[in-house]
C-alpha cells in the first residue's frame, strides 16, 4: 500500500472559538494500481483537496475506496512515484491509522 499525503492548511484566524467539521472524501479507485494514475488530479486523491482549516477544526475522512487507506501528513511521492519508486515522508503532526472501506476517521486539529 502506498501511502497519498493530504495538503492542510490553516487559516490565518487563529482566533476561532467556533469549530467546524470539514468532510473529506476518498474516491473510488484511488489506490487501485489498475487505474492510469497519469491523469489524476489532487482532487482524484482526497475531495476536496487541498483544505483549509481553522485551529479546533475537525476534519473527517470518508474512505469511498475498496482499499484500505490511512492519512498521513508530510510530502507525498508525487504522481511520478510509481515510476521512480519515490516514497512519501511523514512530518510526524497526525497520522489517521489505517481505516477500512466504507469507513469514517476524523482528527480534531488543536494547534497550528
């Protein structure tokens, strides 16, 4: 399983008292090695992406896929890693675990 890196950033307000819930999505096929990744676009990955948020913010991942995914922050391979080999490396701020098909995980983001 090769791992996609979620862009987030946060807004400039970091004065938020009121949090939100942001809904990402995972398509269908976006892990499926069958696919011609060439033509994906970072909104083929996650939906939407990339993301703003706002400190107590909390985002939750629906994994519309058939395999399983985690998600993890840091710099992706980019879309040329299958042919180069190129992995993702993580920063360490979250990593959401490996999550099922069909399943929900979301993060509440505390600090900036």
């Amino acid at each position: 399983m090769d791992k996609n890196y979620v862009s987030v950033s946060y807004a400039q307000n970091n004065n938020n008292d009121n949090s939100t819930e942001k809904i990402v999505t995972i398509p269908k096929g976006s892990a499926n090695p069958e696919v011609d990744i060439t033509k994906f676009t970072a909104k083929k990955w996650y939906n939407p992406s990339p993301i703003t948020i706002n400190i107590n913010d909390t985002i939750k991942w629906t994994n519309n896929d058939t395999e399983p995914h985690t998600v993890t922050s840091g710099t992706g391979g980019g879309l040329n890693s299958f042919l180069s080999n190129s992995k993702g490396k993580p920063d360490g701020l979250f990593d959401t675990g490996l999550f099922s098909p069909g399943s929900i995980t979301s993060i509440k983001f505390n600090q900036s």
